[in-house]
C-alpha cells in the first residue's frame, strides 16, 4: 500500500468533512492500493487555536500558518483546497506548479477567467484533480442519474431543482468575517449562485447534459449590514437569491432556484426531471430515497394504466451505487459518506480505475453556467452559454 501525503489548506466545515474521508476510505474501500496520511494542516496565524483543535481532532502530523510552504514541501502528495473561494485561484495554481494532485471544494472559482486559468495551470502540470462537487457522491443521486442513464425517462421535458436555505433572514446577521466570508462578494465571489446553484448545476449537467442558455432573476433583499470585524455598515453585493430558466443542449426546459430567505429551509435541495416515459425526484430531506414514476420500459413498453403511480426507492441494497461498501441492506449512511465516497472515486481514478470526474473541467463548465446567470440578471436578457 502506497502512502499518500495530504496537506490541507482550511480548517473550517469542509476541513472536517475532507479529513474524515481521509481518515475512513480504507476502512470502507479497502480494495484502493493507497493509505491516505493527515500530514499538515493549514490555517491563519489568526485561527491558531482554532487550528491546533483541528489538528489534534483529525490526527494531522503537523501545522502551518503559511499555506505557501506547506504547498512547497516535498513529502506533501495532495492539496486539499477548503479555504473561502478567493483563495482557490492562487492555491490551485501553485499547487499544480508544484506537481500536487489536487482536490479543490466548490466554487471552483471566482469567475470564468479565474477557472480558466486555473485549468491551464493544471493541464500544463498534468496532475490528478478533483472539485468536490460532493452530493453527486449521494448513492440516491447517482442512482438518479443511473435511472437517467438506461433509458428509463425517455426523451427528457422538464427539468427542476431547488437549493434553499433561511439562515440570512435577519438584519441582525453581520457579513463578512471568519464565518461569514460568504456574504462578502470579495471572498466568495457571488451569493447564492455560486454557493448552492452550482451544486444544482453539477447535478443537472451531469444527468441532463450541457446547459445552452439562461435568463434569470436575482434579489438582495438586505442591502446592508454590519461588517463583523469592523462594525461599520457595509453594502451588500452578492446574489440572496437567485431563480432561472435554462435551456438543455437535449431540447428540455429547465428552472432553478436558490436562496438564503427561504423561511423554514435549512439545506433544502431537490431535482426533478420529467420525461416522456417517466419521471425522478430527490429531495436532500429524505437522501436515501429517489421517487420513480413509471410510465412506460425503456423498450416503449407501456405500463398498465393500474399500476402507473410513484415508487419510493429506499437507497441502501448492495446493488445500488457504493452501497455495498457499507453495511447491510436497509441500513442507512450519512452526509460523510458522500466525502469518503467521493474521496474513493478519485483514488481509483489515480490507480488505473475510472476516470474522475467532476474534474477542473467539468467545473470550468459549472463556473460558465453561474456567470451567465449573474450576467443575465445583471443585463436583464437570455445569455448563452
Ligand atoms: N461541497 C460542499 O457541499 C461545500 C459545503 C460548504 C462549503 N464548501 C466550500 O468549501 C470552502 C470552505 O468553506 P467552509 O464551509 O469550510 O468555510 P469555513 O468558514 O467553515 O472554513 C474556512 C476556513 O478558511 C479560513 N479562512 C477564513 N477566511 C480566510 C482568509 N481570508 N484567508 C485564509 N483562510 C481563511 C477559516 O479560518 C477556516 O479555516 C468554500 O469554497 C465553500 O464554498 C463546499
């Protein structure tokens, strides 16, 4: 078993998420010829405590407050870019100049002419990459996209996809900040459509193939708070949130809608796609689960009138995508396990397996998505992608 040095530049949720997979993938996956080694964390001079915690909660070797040089260290294998999404630029740059593999969260970037470069960067240096668009990884979805995939829906119609939450209601919640840096348009680049649609996006890409164009609306609802280190009161420039309309390269129609007001919506997301033969749903509240309706068999073969209705599939027999990995059928896993499952698909990626995908690519792809939609918004009118 090969030992693969990780070196992890953030320390916050996506820290956790990523060092746990670390941690698990040989135990659920034991078959990867690769032994996953938690080498050095990164975090801000700042977030010392904050880092020796992590360090101490996760089992890394070593700490840096300078991700410069854990990115120049020679016994580091991967980068792991989990910092705010005005870093990922430069960290995925010189991470590739440096012959890292690389995993990079979501969004990939700030802007087309960021992740255009940074894909540059990393077809010159010709290293492994990742981007953690992570509910593809959900075995629901990917049965989803599997149902998709062997004809089952038939020429697709609609596609539908909400990604909602409610936690910016209040005046009261400041922007900026360590914890806030996503309502800073700096550091996060843009509000809800690059936070959430593009998870939406991914997903849709993936199951109903390229968007063509979009038209869409966004909405700032508070247009001012209170910076939470300065306490000065600052404009509001991201998107709160974000609906559009898009046309599929395969002749479907779709919507999408995202927001952060969404009263009562904490992690709120679900896709829908209804075909000629049938149709899907899933909904993130209930992620073992994908609804069926069944209209006709791929052949054409249409199902009696009588027994036409919804199945709801529970997820979890050895049969389904990365279940057998885990326990006994009827036995339920976890949001984690979509990182250990993602974490999995890129290490037999660099052992011969399947491609990984989504790479810096296909986030390329999701980025061109998300500013065309700001762009529309912005100009009013259909933009094409
Ligand atoms: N795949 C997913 O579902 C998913 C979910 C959440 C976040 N993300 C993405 O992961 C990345 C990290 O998000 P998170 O939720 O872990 O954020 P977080 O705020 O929990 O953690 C961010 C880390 O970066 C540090 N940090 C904050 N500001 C910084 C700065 N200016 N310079 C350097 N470091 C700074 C923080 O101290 C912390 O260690 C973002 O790109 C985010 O979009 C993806």
């Amino acid at each position: 078993m090969k030992t693969l040095n990780v070196g992890m530049l953030g320390c916050g949720f996506m820290g956790r998420t990523h060092s746990n997979a670390y941690n698990q993938v040989a135990h659920f996956f034991p078959d990867l010829p690769f032994k996953p080694v938690l080498k050095c964390c990164y975090g801000r001079p700042e977030d010392l405590e904050t880092l020796k915690k992590f360090r101490q909660a996760w089992g890394y070797e070593e700490i840096e407050t300078d991700w410069h040089k854990l990115i120049a260290r020679s016994d580091i294998d991967i980068v792991d870019v989990v910092a705010p999404n005005f870093l990922h630029k430069e960290m995925v740059i010189e991470a590739a100049n440096a012959g890292k593999m690389i995993i990079c969260e979501k969004p990939f970037a700030m802007s087309v002419a960021e992740a255009e470069e940074m894909v540059e960067a990393v077809e010159k240096a010709g290293v492994a990459n990742m981007v953690s668009f992570c509910y593809r990884r959900n075995p629901a979805v990917s049965l989803f996209k599997q149902v998709v995939d062997e004809g089952r829906i038939g020429r697709p119609f609609h596609y539908r996809a909400l990604y909602l939450q409610d936690y910016t209601i209040s005046q009261k919640v400041p922007a900026g900040g360590a914890s806030l840096w996503r309502l800073d348009a700096k550091v996060a680049g843009s509000g809800v459509t690059g936070d959430l649609l593009a998870h939406s996006i991914d997903a849709a890409e993936w199951i109903n193939g390229p968007i063509k164009r979009v038209c869409a609306k966004t909405e700032i609802f508070i247009k001012e708070r209170k910076n939470a280190e300065t306490g000065e009161m600052v404009p509001i420039t991201i998107d709160d949130a974000c609906m559009f309309l898009a046309v599929f390269e395969n002749g479907s129609i779709g919507t999408f809608e995202s927001s952060r007001y969404a009263r009562g919506r904490k992690n709120f997301q679900t896709m829908e796609l209804n075909g000629e033969k049938g149709a899907v749903y899933f909904n993130l509240e209930e992620p073992e689960y994908i609804q069926f309706f069944r209209y006709a068999d791929p052949s054409g073969q249409k199902i009696e009138d009588h027994l036409t209705g919804w199945q709801k599939i529970l997820v979890t027999n050895s049969e389904h995508p990365y279940m057998s990995h885990y326990w006994v059928p009827g036995t339920m896993i976890g949001y984690e396990h979509y990182f250990i499952n993602q974490l999995a698909d890129f290490l037999a990626g660099i052992s011969g397996g399947p491609e990984c995908h989504p790479d810096v690519h296909d986030a390329l792809r999701v980025q061109k998505v998300c500013d065309a939609v700001i762009r529309s918004a912005k100009e009013e009118k259909w933009i094409e992608i």
